[in-house]
C-alpha cells in the first residue's frame, strides 16, 4: 500500500511525473526569498563594494532591489563597486519583472508540467483565461521590458554624451533607466535627480519609463494588441484614465503646495518648478527618485504623497502599493453603497463579490501592516520625527523607497522592520496571509444576524 503525504501537512509534494505541487503564494515567497538570500551573498563579496560591509546591510539593500524599493542604508554609489552596481540592477529587473514570469518559461523550456494550482498563479498574474498562452505571454513581457529599456538606455546615453565621456554616460543611462523601468528609484547622483531638474528632457523621458513601468504588463499587452481606445478592455481603460488623472492633479497640487516654499520650488525658475513638481507627482505613487528635498515639503504635500504610496500601480507592474485597480474597486463600491446599489457596478460592468472583497481586504491588511510597522519603529526610534517615521514606514509597505532618510540612522530592529515591510509589500499583503493560513472550505451555512456598523 502507498501513502500519500496530506496536502495539509505538508506544502511541497513531488510525485513520478516531477510535478512540484506547492500553494502559489508558498512558490512567489519562497522564489523572492532565495533570491534576496542570493542577492545579499553577491553584494557582500569584496568585488562588489569599495569597502567592506556587513551581511545585515548586504541583506537589506538585497531586499530593496528585489522588492523594487530603493530605501538604502547605504549610498550606493560611494560603498558599490561598478560590480555591485550591476549586481543591484539585476536584482531589479528580476523583482521588477517577477519571478512568476522566470518560473513558468523555465518550467516549459524543460517540458516539465506544472501544477493547476500554478496554472492558476500564472492566468492570474498574466491576466489570461487560456493555459497554452501563458508561456507567450511570459515571453511578451520579457521582450517588451527589454525593447522599451534599450531604446530609452540608447537615447539617454547618446543625449547625455553631451558632458559625459561616452563609457560614463550610457553607464548612467543604463542604471537609471532600469531603476526607473522597474520603479526602484535607486540613484548614483547626490540628492537623487535633483541635480537633473533643469534637464527637462532626460525628466521626461525617466517619468515617461516610471509611468511605463507602473501601467502593468498587461495593460501594455492590450495596447499593442488592439491599438484602438475603443477596443481596449474595460480594466485597460480605466487604469490609463486613472493614471492621467492622478499624474495631473498630483503635479498640479504639489506645485501648488511648494510653490512658496524657500526650501523646494520657490528658488527655481517657473519652467524648473513645473518640471520638479511634475516628476515628484509621478516618482511618489511609484518610483523613489525625488527632484527636489521630501522632508523639507509642506505636510500637505507629504500627506498626498503618502496617499499616493498607499494607491500605488497597476496590477502584474513593478509598482506596488494596493494597486491602481484595488483604489478603483474601492471608491466604485463606496458610490454603490450611498446610491442603494446591491451591486458593484462599473463602466456597465458588474464587479463580482469576490473582487470587493479581495480588494477590500488588500486594503485592511496593508493598513494593518502600516500601522504595526510604525508602532514597532516608535518603539525602537522614539526619538525620529513622527511625521518621518510615517513617511518611512509607508514607503517600506508600498516599495516607493522615497524617504526623508531617517533609515541609516535607524537601529537595527527598525531597519529589519522596514526590509520586512519591504517584503511583504512587494510579495502583496493578502499573499503572505494566504501562505501563513491554511485555506479551509467548510459547507455549513449560516443565518444572517442584523449588526451595526457605521
């Protein structure tokens, strides 16, 4: 007689055919672990740093760029090496992209079959209903990722060739076009790009690559697919509205807000300002680069941006937060509920209860997250601004990595904090209680009660 282990035992099952059975959120967390693991290795070894440092600083600057970050304890272009420079750009484009995306052609490049429930973790992060097009789907995205950065590496190394030796200046455009591709926001320029404010076609063009990268690969695929508005998806649509709205009315308040302000936009000229400001809308809801100083910004601003980390990009993009798409689920079930709908209801679509209800927990859990994670740093660092330490933490839960750069000063516990934060905001809040929780289906039901809320 064969015994087989209990899928409730035990996560991981391998039978004859070599089919690895394990939960879809056990296969994105354990793959972004080993590669945060691999990645800290790398970047400690002596070829990788112009001076020694410790494995606790290679992990966390490991788990920036795997998460797509940018939070640093320490300036990357004083302590890396060239090595290690590329090494961290690595480690970007694979977070960026996503191990879901390597996992599954490497499963199919060896004819190995994967299991359903990774069948359903790939139609999910692709957005696709059909099994045989996930491989060609995997494979688009790869190749639009590196078509779209070559181009633009291509174009900003020849424009920066203008001051910089040829070697340098596509070296430059290579490294910030990929932080900026992959929403990192990871710099090699003192004060970020600040010192690029009056370059207004290099901004342009790195906003262009953060917005890129931000819409998600599936909205990129439905573009160069059907290339008429009226053909494209419903999602697609609104996530291409929602991001010009956003964009517009960020730029235009945080000009507003910093105008005035002697320490950010009022000693530029009318033009810097408006490129400033416009950069600041886009890299905050995103990307981690800054054009002009964060902490010196009013709180008004400060708190917009905050409220753009927590909305975040688009689902399947390497930009994180609760997504784009979860915000619009949002505010479309809220309208519902004050016009007496019993139904989600959007562009004459039907939300299912399902999606509410996901989004809807996405939303609890990553506020849960951001709430226990500033507790935790207080605790421990209960002499940094308040105002920072919020800033801090917001920025660890949704990857945007812009800071008021309180976190090389932190202690250690804090520091493990934020690269836990880290993670578990790039992995996506719900996945990782999916993982910790065993999924039960229990067939009793229940009466409904009456009970108060509101």
């Amino acid at each position: 007689m064969k015994i087989r282990p209990s899928r409730d035992r035990f996560p991981f099952q391998v039978d004859r055919r070599t089919t690895l059975n394990a939960s879809p959120p056990a296969v994105l967390a354990l793959g972004f672990l080993l590669l945060i693991l691999l990645g800290s290795v790398l970047l400690s070894l002596p070829v990788s740093t112009q001076r020694p440092i410790g494995w606790f600083d290679a992990l966390f600057m490991a788990t920036s760029a795997v998460t797509v970050s940018g939070l640093a304890v320490v300036e990357p272009a004083t302590t890396f090496t060239t090595t290690g420079q590329v090494i961290l750009t690595i480690l970007v484009q694979l977070g960026g992209l996503g191990i879901i995306t390597f996992a599954v052609l490497a499963a199919q490049s060896i004819q190995k079959r994967i299991s359903l429930n990774q069948q359903a973790l790939a139609l999910e992060a692709f957005n696709q209903t059909n099994v045989g097009k996930i491989h060609q789907t995997a494979l688009a995205v790869i190749k639009i990722s590196a078509a779209i950065q070559i181009i633009t590496i291509l174009i900003l190394g020849l424009w920066w060739t203008r001051h910089d030796p040829w070697r340098e200046a596509f070296y430059q455009a290579y490294f910030h076009v990929s932080m900026a591709f992959n929403n990192a926001g990871i710099s090699l320029y003192d004060q970020s790009l600040r010192s690029m404010v009056p370059d207004t076609f290099s901004i342009l063009t790195l906003s262009l690559m953060i917005i890129l990268g931000g819409l998600g690969f599936p909205v990129l695929l439905d573009i160069l697919q059907k290339r008429r508005w009226t053909k494209l998806q419903l999602y697609t649509r609104l996530i291409l509205l929602g991001t010009l709205a956003l964009n517009v009315v960020g730029f235009l308040a945080i000009w507003a807000f910093e105008a005035n302000n002697p320490a950010t936009l009022e000693p530029l000229p009318i033009g810097e300002q408006a490129t400033a400001a416009w950069f600041q809308a886009i890299a905050t809801r995103t990307a981690g680069f800054s054009t002009m100083s964060v902490v010196d910004m009013h709180d008004s601003s400060t708190m917009l941006m905050m409220m753009y980390m927590f909305i975040g990009g688009g689902s399947l993009s390497t930009a994180s937060g609760i997504k784009l798409g979860t915000f619009i689920v949002l505010v479309a079930a809220v309208f519902s509920y004050i016009r007496h709908r019993e139904e989600v209801v959007i562009g004459g679509r039907t939300i299912s209860p399902a999606i509410t209800q996901k989004a809807l927990a996405l939303a609890f859990i990553t506020s849960v997250w951001f709430v226990f994670g500033v507790m935790f740093v207080t605790i421990f660092d209960g002499h940094q601004p308040f105002r920072s330490v919020l800033f801090e933490v917001m920025s660890a839960i949704t990857t945007t990595g812009m800071g008021h750069g309180i976190t090389p000063e932190l202690t250690r516990p804090s520091q493990a904090m934020l690269a836990v934060l880290m993670f578990v905001g790039r992995l996506g809040p719900l996945t990782l209680v999916y993982t910790i929780a065993r999924r039960t289906r229990s067939r009793i039901r229940y009466p409904e009660t009456p009970f108060q809320v509101g």
